[in-house]
C-alpha cells in the first residue's frame, strides 16, 4: 500500500516512474514541432540557441535539485518561493507556472490537431482536440499512479523514437544519403546562405521559442512529494538532464540540419516528419506522426498533473480559489486539474478561431511563464546558499555546481530573452507588451490577498 504524506498525496510513483517523467519532460511538441519553423526562420545557427539554453536549463535543474534535496515538497518552487524570498513571490511565480502550462496547453492541444489532420483531414480539429483532453482528464482524475504509467509510456515512446531517429540521421548523414533530392551531409550547415543564413540577430530571436522547447523540465521536482525515497531517487533524475540535453535536443536539431537544407523544413509540420516522409519509404513518416502525437498527449498529461499540485499549493495559502485545492478520495488534487482543464478548452476555442497564430502567440505568452519559473527556481537557490552561509540551515550535499556565480549568470541569460522579445516582430513581441498586464493582475491579486488576511487578522 502506498504511504500518504502530511501534505495528503500518496507516494505512487517509483523510481522507474520519475525517471520517465524526468526525460518525458525535456522532450516535448517544442523539438517535435516548433523545431521546424525555427530552422526555417534561423537556419543552422538554431543548434546554438539549443545549446545555451540548455547550458542554463542544466543549471536551473541543478539549482532545483539542491532546493528538493532539502525540502521534498509538490508544491516545488512556489513553496520555496515563499520560504525564500517571500509570501507574494509564492503566489506570483505559481500563477506565472499555471500561466505557462495554461498556454502550452493551448499549443499542445494546437499540435495534436496538427498532427491527427494529417490521417482525418475532414474531421475538424477542435473535435479531435476535445477528445484528446476528455481522455487525460479521465487518466489525471483517477490516481497518481495511472498518471506515472502512463507518462512512463508516453516518456519510453519519445525517447526511443529520439533514439533511432539519431542512429538512422546519422546513418544517412555518413553515407550521404540521398534523401528526396538532396543529399545528407555536413555541407548543408554552410552551403545554403551560411550558418547564419538569417544573421545572428534572428537567431538570437528564437532564444524564446527554444526556451519553451525546454519547459515542463522541472516537472520532477514538483513530482518529488509523491515519490518514493526522493533523496535517493531525485538526484540520478536530474543529473541525466546534462546528457539528455546534449544528445536528445542540440544533437538532433544538429543532425535535422545536416540531413535536409533548413529552407525544407516550416512550421506547420513536424521537422522529423518532413525527413521521415522525403525518405520515400511508405508508411515512416505516419509512424514519426503518431510518435510525435504522442509527445503532444504527453505534455497536455504532464500539464493537468503539474497544475493541479501548484494551484492545490497556492489554495492551501488562501492565493487561489478554495475550489482548486479540493482532494478527491484517491489523494488526486481534482479542483486545479478540473481548474487547467477549463483554460484547455479555451484553448480549443481560440485554435478554432485563429489556428494559425494560436500556436505561436501560445507559446510566446509560456516561455514568460518558463523563464519566470527558472529565475524562481535560481534565486531562491541563491537565497538557500546565502542563509546556510549565516548558519541559518544546513545546504544538502548535493549543490548547484559553481555558485553563486552560475546562479547570477543565468538569471542574466534570462533576462536578455525577455528583451530580446521586445525586438521580435511576431508573437513574442505581443508576450513582450502583455507583460505589464500579467503584472498588474498579480499586484492586484496579490493585494486583494493580503487585504483580505488583515482583515480576518483584525477580526
């Protein structure tokens, strides 16, 4: 029998479960899908935007595996947030978090179309967008553990298809294969307009979009209050970020660009499939289809778990609706999931209405809600260091390597993403001026909060 924890979640998933949901949460419909439009947009350079966002996302990891190792909580960041760098930066950095999955749920929900239109093209897409979130609802509600095996699945199917798409790329790139047209190889870096054929200005623009390919990474630590021996399971799940980021994301954007000149790949579909379907082999490129589908259920699954413990995090502290931090009678937060699942449908509203911009404005408005979410996760590190330096706590053995200087240094990669979007023409530039909007909600909210406790505290 599970054990259930102080905080009333019961401890379902083991070790071969968060392993999963570790590697599940570093790939996502941001390298299945939103990699094609970026290598159109970019060209080659893109694989050096993977690699430094990668290098911050390391860090973020780390910096989270320190804060989990002294405190296992699901409440994760929001609850170290409070605790580190106060009240109001738990509720704002926890909105932000629900605010990112909200609109990744809207992207994902977008690419699960996208992909299933490709088989039904008469069949319309909020249709198959509906069922597809009526069926993870179900999986979410039910219990934690239906939730981990799952993901588990969904996690191996990815990580396999990752797998032969590297051996069979590179297999094609070596032998210079012939692939619709045009041969494989390393020219392609260089001989279409150089490796920046768009200057190093626009590849600097999809540091956002490449920010959000990374996102839902710290999936693992809010997972830590339903797992099994945390201190022992934890640190192995987020040491093998550094090697899954080096070989599942630049190492297959590097070898997407070496396979095919970047003018073949565009945003509407799947750059893995586009390779798959030139190779002119019947029925490959429906199998690299229904694998990144799965990548897109995935993280629509990953997004009602996640979002139900923040928003049950956030209600316990009287900063969400009551409702939100309801429990059913298998320990499953029922009110946030049911909460997300209403932004969802919105979703599915607004890809009926503007399919074409939903994905990208979606995706815009998440990275905010990513990089506000690694910059919590980084400071309040940075605060944990500073109080174990006045002797105010013990840190863990485990620590985030280098700092405090790596702490500061990729707070300040953050922050160059969000300017930079401000100089995008296109979507970011709309998740750049909808910033001061998300802030003077959260200041509002916020002091609807703290007016609200002192005047129960005067009572």
């Amino acid at each position: 029998m599970d054990s259930v924890d102080v905080d009333g979640y019961r401890k379902a998933l083991g070790k071969r479960q968060v392993q999963m949901i570790a590697i599940g949460g570093a790939i996502g419909v941001g390298l299945f899908l939103g990699a094609g439009g970026r290598l159109n947009q970019a060209g080659p350079s893109l694989v050096l935007s993977y690699a430094l966002c990668g290098l911050a996302a390391f860090f973020v990891m780390r910096a989270l595996g320190e804060l989990v190792m002294h405190e296992p909580h699901s409440g994760s960041f929001v609850t170290y947030a409070r605790r580190f760098i106060g009240p109001w930066a738990g509720f704002a950095s926890g909105w932000m978090y629900w605010v990112n999955w909200a609109m990744t749920g809207i992207a994902e929900i977008t690419a699960v179309a996208i992909y299933v239109h490709r088989w039904l093209p008469d069949v319309p897409q909020w249709i198959t967008a509906m069922i597809a979130l009526a069926v993870l609802l179900a999986v979410n509600l039910l219990s934690v553990k239906l939730f981990g095996e799952l993901e588990f699945w969904f996690s191996l199917i990815k990580v396999l298809a990752i797998v032969v798409f590297l051996v069979v790329g590179l297999g094609l790139v070596v032998t210079a294969a012939d692939i619709g047209g045009t041969p494989a190889g390393i020219g392609n870096l260089t001989e279409h307009g150089g490796f920046f054929p768009a200057g190093i200005g626009i590849a600097l623009m999809t540091l956002q979009a490449v920010i959000f390919a990374y996102s839902s990474i710290e999936l693992v630590g809010i997972a830590a209050g339903e797992t099994k021996d945390p201190h022992k399971v934890l640190p192995k799940a987020i040491n093998s970020v550094v090697w899954r980021i080096a070989i599942f994301y630049v190492g297959s954007v590097l070898l997407l660009a070496m396979l095919l000149p970047w003018p073949f790949y565009n945003g509407g579909e799947s750059p893995f499939v586009t390779v798959f379907s030139r190779l002119g082999i019947p029925g490959v490129g429906d199998i690299m289809n229904a694998v990144v589908l799965t990548a897109a259920l995935s993280s629509c699954n990953s997004g009602l778990y996640s979002t139900g413990r923040i928003l049950r995090a956030l209600a316990e502290k009287g900063e969400a609706p009551k409702f939100v931090g309801k429990m059913n009678a298998r320990h499953v937060p029922y009110g946030g999931i049911l909460f997300t699942s209403v932004a969802y449908v919105f979703g599915v509203v607004l890809n009926y209405l503007v399919p074409k911009e939903a994905f990208d404005i979606a995706i815009a408005i998440a990275s905010l809600g990513v990089v506000a979410t690694w910059a919590t996760l980084v400071f309040c590190q940075i605060r944990l260091r500073q109080a174990a330096l006045r002797g105010e706590l013990e840190r863990p053995d485990y620590r985030m390597p280098g700092a405090p200087y790596t702490g500061w240094a990729t707070l300040g990669f953050l922050a160059l993403v969000i300017v930079l979007m401000a100089f995008s023409d296109g979507a970011e530039r709309i998740a750049f001026y909808s910033l001061p909007a998300i802030v003077i909600a959260l200041a509002i909210g916020w002091r609807v909060i703290s007016r609200r406790r002192e005047s129960v505290t005067a009572d």
